[in-house]
C-alpha cells in the first residue's frame, strides 16, 4: 500500500513509518516540526538523543535499503495538504500530527486555541482533501481514551446503545474529556463521523491509551533512527517521566491519591495496531472506533512496579494534584477490537526490565530533574511556562 503518515518526524508518527516500510509499504511522511520548536519554547529536550528528519531518512535508506518519502509543511494551510495528497496519491493517510500534551494546552488562552486550531482545522483540511481527491483513501486518525473521561459505566468501543422511553439507537458514546487538547480529540471524532456518514468516506479512530517505551524493532537499528523519549512534566507521560525519576534516585511524583487509572500500551503495540488497521479498512461510509490500549493501571499500581523493577532505595513522593479529575474512580474499557484482528501485546512487567530503566540509566546524565516539577494548573487560565503559544508558533 501507500500510506502517508502525518506527523511522521514525532515521538510514535517516526518509528510507525519505519514500521509500515519495514513490512513493505511504500510510505510518506509529513511534518513541520512544531514538535521540535516545543522543545525550544519549554527548554525542555528528548531524554535520547533524535537526529534531524533529512539524517533519519538517509540512515533507514542506508540500513533498510526501503525509501521514505518526505514533505514539509503545516496541515492548516489546505493548499499544501491537497497539494501533499495529490502528489503522494496515498490508499491510507495516519494521522499523528496534532498537538499531544494535555498540559500544553492548559498553561493559557494563547495555548488552548493554539491546539484547538491547529488539531481540528488541521484535521478538516484532511478530510476535505480525501473527499475531493480521492474518497476511497482510508483515514486512520489517532484519538485518545481521554476522550471519553472516567464514567461510572463500561466504555465502549467509540459507539453506545441506548435504549430510551421505549425506542433503541446506536449513537457516539458520550464524551467528557478533561482538558482542550482531548477536547480537540473529540471534536475530531465528531467530524470524522460527521464525514463517513455525509460524504461516505471509510475512517478508523484509534482511541489511544498512555503510551510507554522508546526503542522498536525498527528504531534500533542506528541511532539515528531513534525517536524521542519525553520525560518532563508537560509532555512525559506519567510512566515515562517515572521511570526517568527512579534511574536519577529521585522521589516517584505522584499526582494527588494516585487512584487515576488508565488504558496503556507499549510503543511497539502502537505502530503494530497502526499496520493492523491499515491493512484491515473500515469500508466506504463507515466509521469506526477502536480503543488501542492493552493493560489497564493505576498511578500508584505504576509507582509499585517501577519501585519493585528499580530496587531498594526508590521513593514514592505524593504531590498535590495540578489537574482536575476524578482521583479514585471505576475504569472498565472494552478493547477487544485490536486482539481479533491479531494483536499479540507486550506487557510492562517485561518492558520495564527490559527496556525502559536501562534506557533512562543510560541516559541519565542528561536529564534536568527541575523539569519533573508540574508547571501547569488546570484551575489557573495562565502558568508560568514560556512565552505565548502565539508568539511561538510566529
């Protein structure tokens, strides 16, 4: 097939097109590097060490002898995105390239309509591309188990029957996200639905969980090909940002009572659910969701098992909580859609002793402890965290 991947210089948009090349895809990559630019606006950097996209390319030509081609741009600007879409001619696009942190989107106004704009426009330009230049093209967007919050009932798998004063429907589950960034994931859901049922176009909506690790089959090959390991308070995940913590004998910051409990999955689950899914469309007019998570945790479940992976010595440091969630809540989210199409998962307990605290230890001499601390509260509309997304995206 011909897959083009849309932010495909990040974190998992990088070792998925390794992965879609590996197995024999002709893929592309778009991005315009506001990720990177992150880095420079938080004075924060990867953990590991990531190679311009020009030097990625060249060493999976070298290692692989497979090709990727590349196009810069931004998909708010709906010239270059049908230019882009035309020239690949892609049969699938997957879609990564949006604004990912929670707390990013919460330091200020600036900063909430930087993500909302930037992921539902860009978004729409997509959707509007497919549908004029080619409807069959099969859209696997990239959305988030955050979309749904922490309801007292059973999630779903993106769809819900409800059974109401006698009559029954089938209709989008219901959201309740906790910050814009997953605001912006569900306003994409609605759109891309919105699309299927209007235009026919044939979507796949992969409610993502946390996702952990940094090394896949792919990516290991040079250290150039090596994506990005996030560890700061504003854009490491929970687990990451742990396991970066025990490697420097730093206290394990957990937010609040630590009951918050989350979908997860390895970052090679990831790119083998993205295959899965391209190489198993939905059909024209359909729209499809599925939960892409493989373990459920806790905060304080993760803070145990990193303690027990680290050894003696590791401490567990409550903080007070800078979001507004639920701390102790039900969680039970159905995700079986993955599995019956063949997904064989990896499971933490391995890839912590395996993978991540050696990486972390490996790399420990460059991490910034200062950058474990939370910067961002939800109850404030402006945190002390660098300059205005608009000044920064100019």
């Amino acid at each position: 097939m011909r897959i083009l991947v849309l932010g495909g210089d990040g974190y998992l948009g990088w070792p998925t097109a390794l992965h879609l090349s590996a197995v024999g895809h002709d893929v592309g990559v778009v991005d315009n590097f506001a990720r990177r630019r992150y880095d420079d606006e938080l004075g924060t950097t990867s953990l590991v060490p990531i190679a311009s996209l020009a030097r990625r390319i060249a060493a999976w030509r070298a290692e692989s002898g497979h090709s990727l081609e590349s196009y810069v741009g931004d998909l708010t600007d709906p010239v270059f995105v049908h230019q882009t879409v035309r020239r690949f001619g892609p049969e699938a696009v997957v879609h990564f390239a949006e604004q990912r942190s929670a707390p990013y989107s919460m330091v200020d106004q600036a900063h909430a309509v930087y993500t909302q704009t930037n992921n539902v426009v860009g978004t729409l330009n997509v959707l509007f591309a497919i549908a004029e230049l080619d409807p069959a093209i099969h859209l696997v967007k990239l959305g988030s188990m955050g979309e749904y919050g922490t309801p007292d009932i059973d999630i779903e798998e993106g769809w819900l029957e409800v059974h109401h004063k006698g009559r029954t429907d089938r209709m989008l589950y219901p959201k309740r996200p906790g910050s814009f960034y997953h605001l912006s994931k569900v306003h994409d859901s609605h759109n891309l639905e919105f699309a299927c049922r209007v235009w026919g176009l044939a979507a796949t909506d992969l409610n993502q969980g946390i996702v952990y690790g940094q090394e896949t089959e792919e990516t290991r090959g040079h250290r150039d090909l090596l994506t990005r390991f996030d560890y700061d308070a504003v854009f490491g995940t929970v687990l990451n940002r742990m396991v970066v913590q025990a490697a420097c004998d730093h206290p394990l910051t957990v937010y609040g009572s630590g009951g918050q409990t989350r979908g997860m999955l390895d970052i090679r689950d990831t790119v083998e659910c993205i295959r899965l899914a391209c190489e198993h469309p939905a059909a024209p007019g359909e729209f499809r969701v599925f939960n892409q998570f493989t373990e459920e945790f806790s905060v304080r479940a993760i803070a145990s098992m990193i303690q027990a992976a680290a050894g003696d010595g590791v401490r567990v440091q409550t903080v007070p909580n800078p979001r507004v969630e639920a701390e102790d809540h039900y969680y039970h989210a159905a995700h079986s859609a993955l599995l019956d199409l063949g997904l064989q998962p990896h499971h933490l307990q391995d890839t912590l002793v395996e993978s991540l605290l050696a990486i972390a230890r490996r790399h420990r001499s460059h991490v910034d402890p200062s950058l474990f601390e939370p910067s961002v509260q939800w109850r404030s509309t402006a945190s002390p965290v660098g300059p205005r997304a608009s000044e920064f995206v100019a």
